[in-house]
C-alpha cells in the first residue's frame, strides 16, 4: 500500500469537480487495485456525482443551502461564524471518503462520474486529503 498526503487547492464555497486534480496528486496508478480517499476536514466533503453537465453541481449546492440553512435558531455551535454548524451537516451528509476501484491503471469510474468536493464554508482555505493505494 501506498499513501500519498496532498493539499487540493482553495475553492470557492459550493460542489467542484476535482477528479483531474486528484489524479495529477496521485501520478501513476497501480494496473489494478482500489483508491481510497479521505479528506481530513469536518467542513467539507467528498463524494461521486455527474461530471458531465455543470447544472448538476448548481443544483446540489442550492438544495444544499435551501436544506441545511445557516443562523437556525436552535444551533449553539456559532463562534466560528454562521457557515460554520451548517457545513458540518453537509459534510455528513456528503461524507468524508472514498473508495474508487482501478482497474488497468485507471479509475474505474462511470462514464458519467467525477469526484467532487463539497466546500461548505464562505472563506475555505486548501483541504487536505490522505490517498491510500492499494495494489490488487
């Protein structure tokens, strides 16, 4: 097994495709084997969806926002602003890892997929991820 430790870049706050990113961390892939990530934040998330039509990563972020509200009266976790309680939800419910097979040193993603970051706060900085290589 491998690991890698990489910092994906700062993103604005809403869902971003990141699959070339993060295959430019990793270089070459194992012929076969499984990539997991992880990324190592509480307000943020990783996740698959489509990578095809950009109305997709629209859509997400504003069921999101419409859903998961910010300054809810009942929250108590407010010192770190009020983007703060709302992009931990988020990110549960996006979740923090993945597993992705790969299969002739490529990820065997859908012809639609992508992997996406979910940034849940307004003023992110980069997120750090933990890539784990494991050859078949």
């Amino acid at each position: 097994m491998k690991q890698i430790h990489f910092k994906l870049k700062p993103y604005s706050r809403g869902f971003h495709i990141i699959t070339d990113e993060i295959l430019m961390s990793l270089g070459q892939l194992p012929q076969n084997g499984l990539l997991h990530l992880f990324i190592q934040h509480t307000s943020a998330g990783i996740c698959i969806n489509e990578n095809a039509d950009p109305s997709v990563l629209h859509d997400l972020n504003n069921w999101f926002n419409q859903n998961i509200k910010e300054n809810e009266p009942y929250y108590k976790h407010t010192f770190e602003g009020p983007d703060d309680m709302p992009a931990h939800i988020k990110s549960i419910v996006t979740g923090c890892e993945l597993s992705i097979p790969i299969v002739d040193s490529r990820l065997a993603l859908g012809t639609w997929q992508g992997i996406y970051l979910g940034e849940f706060r307004n003023h992110a900085n980069s997120r750090s991820l933990v890539a784990s290589l494991i050859r078949g």
